[in-house]
C-alpha cells in the first residue's frame, strides 16, 4: 500500500484508532458496481476469541512505528482485493492511494464496505 488506510469499523479487532492494524485486508464483491456491495472480509468483532484468532495477521512492525510516529500513518498493510470491476485492482492488489474502509457500527464483515471503489 503506498498512501492512507482509514476505517470507521471501532468494532473490528483491527481497528486502532481509525488504523487498520492488520498485515493483510481482504476485500471482497467480486461482481460488485457500488461500494455498497463490497465488504472488508477482515473484519473481526471486538472480543477476545477473535483477538487471539487475529494474533497472526497483526502487522507488529507497524504498529511498533506508529507508536513513535504521530505525524505520519506507517501502517502499510498488504491489501487483496478481489472486486474485479473496481479501477484500482491491479492482479488482485489494491492500487488506490488513499483507502477508505466504512463499517460505522458493524458487527459483521456484511456489514462493511469499501468506500474507494470505483467501478471501471
């Protein structure tokens, strides 16, 4: 990922603070025309079953960054994407510079949805 990575999901496992502090972000709706029909399948609810199943997609490093950086974002983490009509997949990789995942009380992955996709 080369820009920022926002999320609105405070439910999320993940979510410190409006950063996303998994390594890896799946975000799916293969045949989705709206952000609406796109969802973060990384999501995760708050709770600690979920924390522990989650451990191995923390991305440790940048979360270690983050706590000396405030001026910059470091995470960085690697996102699949899987919505084949979004402008910024490029081989299942997003491209987007600035990313924008909206989940504003979500208790679920369906819940959850992509707001920088563009549909080509």
């Amino acid at each position: 990922m080369r820009g920022t990575l926002s999320c609105t999901a405070t439910n999320c496992v993940n979510n410190l603070s409006g950063i996303c502090s998994a390594s890896t972000i799946d975000i799916m709706g293969s045949n989705a025309h709206s952000s609406e029909e796109t969802q973060c399948e990384t999501f995760a609810e708050k709770g600690l079953k979920n924390s522990l199943n989650n451990v191995f997609n923390m991305n440790v490093i940048g979360e270690f960054k983050q706590v000396f950086n405030h001026d910059t974002i470091e995470m960085s983490p690697k996102i699949i994407c899987e919505v084949i009509n979004c402008m910024h997949n490029s081989e299942d990789r997003c491209e987007a510079r600035n990313i924008m995942v909206n989940g504003r009380g979500a208790l679920s992955s369906a819940k959850t949805e992509c707001e920088t996709f563009k549909e080509q």
